[in-house]
C-alpha cells in the first residue's frame, strides 16, 4: 500500500488546509502552449524600485439564495492599497478615508432577467444595500465585480506609483506604462501558457531566479498581449515559491517597451524577493508576500459582522 505523505514529498507538492467549507479550493492547471518568448536570455540591468503600491480585494461570502434552482450570493468585497517604501508599509487608507467597501449581490443570468435586475444597480434588504453583479453564475457575477473595483483602483495610483495587483491582469485598461505598470501577481496558477514540461522546469529555478518574459494574446483576435515571467520565491523544488509576473501592453507599442518592461519585470523581482517569506510561519507565504499580508490584515478589519448580516437578510425575508 503506498504512503501517501511519501507520495507527497516525492512530487514536491504544495499543501494548502481548507479552513472554511466554502473556501474556493485550486483548479487543475489547464496546460497548453500558447506563447512564445519575447526576451533574450541576458539580464537587464534595473534600479532599486523607491516605491511600489500593491492593490488587493478581501471576500467574504454571509449567504447562499436558492430560487428556481439558481444560486445568489450575498458577499462582502473590501479593496484597498498599501505603499512599500523605504522598507516599510504604510496603508493608503484610514478610518477617515477607508478603502472600498461594498456588500453584492451575484445573480445569475436567468434570475437577473426573471426579477428584471441589471448590473450596477442597488437592491435593499431591510437596512442593507447591495451592488447588483450579473453574469454566468453568481460566482462568475461576484469575480467580475471584484475585478472591477480592483481595476478601479489600480487607476487611481498607476500615475504616480509602480503598481502591482494581487491576482491576474485581464482589463484591457490601464495598459503598461514604463516605470508604472500595472503588473498582475499571480499566485494560483492554473493556465501556465506553457508546455507541461516547461512548467515543471520554471518550478526547478532557485530563490530569486527568474524566467525570460513569454507573450499571449490577451484573447483571440485581440490588438492586446499579456506579458508574463515566472519568479522563484523558494528554494524548494516545485510550485511552491512559483509566482507569475504579468502586464499588458498594445501589440503595435511591445517593441518601443520591451527594455522598459524587462528592466520592470527585474526590478520587481527583486523586490518581491526581498519581502517574501519561505519560513512556513505564516500561511500562504511565501506566495503571498508580506506587504500583501499586512495590506490583508488591515482589510479583514472593514468586514462586517457575519451575525449581524445575517440576521438583518432573515429579519427582512420574515417582515
């Protein structure tokens, strides 16, 4: 009978514990060589980044509605910003100014067009208001909405800041400027745009270690690319440490940015590197770095109370 736990040293795998039932767990990593490379294979040489904001969104989800077999989500999406700067991170927002806090509602398409309800607009339930977010499923509706806010306000800092989003960069603006960005960090993976066997050697680079930018078209026939490198934040073999570092740019402008962007994408790396941590004390590092950590924990503190949204929805389904 095989060990498991020997199974998994072997394989080099990361574990992740799931804390909550309803926790999204990691898809399969859907492979499929669909880029090419864009970058010579010397390094560039970069400055020291002197400040870099990281945007990043907090999703709580309080209920699940069933109606005519479709689900509804109630969730709450908080976003904000924290700047790095001379080593230490400062929030980019306060009690005076708080981030964006919002609570949604995800409707599915047939139930948006049953109960006439259109995307943008409020509903109440009793004392509360939400945002109304349609599309696919409501799961669909609330990563879309969420993706918005984001893009929202990664705007609000790219003109003055190096800016890095947790999570993939799909919008189609703000596009890549030198020295700003945006540029996506993708810590979940699942489509690597290369080759299996590529993959497997990206997650064989050591602590720092950085691949050549490759490039895919942001979507079929689209006059945008996605411009992406792989980074190691650990110097354990396989996917744990292996980030994904990505912009996008117009086709007709990649030739004029290219050294600006690869002197970017270098000096990000080694910034990330600096304020990542491989210890294991703290969860979900080393793939989230620690001004994503610190800019988390003070967004848990803008959630609000699970029992009292609950009980203002049955108090107005029962009134």
């Amino acid at each position: 009978m095989n060990d498991l736990a020997s199974l998994i040293r072997s394989s080099f795998a990361r574990i992740s514990m799931i804390e909550h039932h309803e926790e999204i767990v990691p898809e399969d990593v859907r492979f499929g060589p669909s880029s090419w490379i864009v970058e010579s294979g010397e390094t560039v040489a970069c400055e020291e980044l002197s400040g870099v904001v990281f945007v990043d969104s907090r999703r709580r989800r309080f209920a699940s509605i069933e109606v005519e077999g479709y689900v509804l989500l109630i969730s709450q999406i908080v976003t904000g910003a924290v700047l790095l700067e001379n080593d230490r991170c400062k929030p980019l927002f306060s009690s005076e100014e708080p981030p964006v806090v919002k609570l949604v509602l995800g409707v599915p398409d047939p139930i948006a067009a049953l109960w006439e309800l259109s995307k943008g607009e409020q509903v109440t339930i009793g004392n509360l208001i939400c945002d109304v977010a349609v599309g696919p499923t409501a799961e669909d509706a609330t990563d879309s909405y969420m993706q918005d806010v984001e893009r929202e306000t990664v705007e609000r800092y790219v003109e003055d800041y190096l800016v890095v989003k947790d999570g993939v960069i799909n919008f189609q603006s703000p596009t890549f400027k030198p020295g700003r960005g945006p540029l996506g960090l993708v810590k979940n993976i699942h489509i690597p745009y290369v080759d299996p066997e590529k993959f497997k050697a990206f997650g064989l680079m050591k602590k720092g270690q950085r691949s050549r930018c490759i490039a895919t078209e942001l979507g079929k026939g689209s006059e945008l690319l996605k411009v992406m490198s792989y980074l190691k934040l650990s110097n354990v073999p396989g996917l744990r440490g292996l980030v994904r570092i990505e912009t996008v740019v117009h086709k007709d402008e990649l030739s004029a940015m290219k050294e600006e962007m690869f002197k970017l994408f270098e000096a990000i790396s080694n910034t990330l590197t600096k304020v990542s941590d491989d210890t294991g004390l703290i969860p979900r590092t080393p793939e989230d770095t620690l001004p994503v950590v610190f800019l988390e924990k003070y967004l848990d503190r803008y959630f609000y109370n699970e029992t009292y949204v609950k009980c203002a929805l049955l108090e107005a389904i029962r009134s």
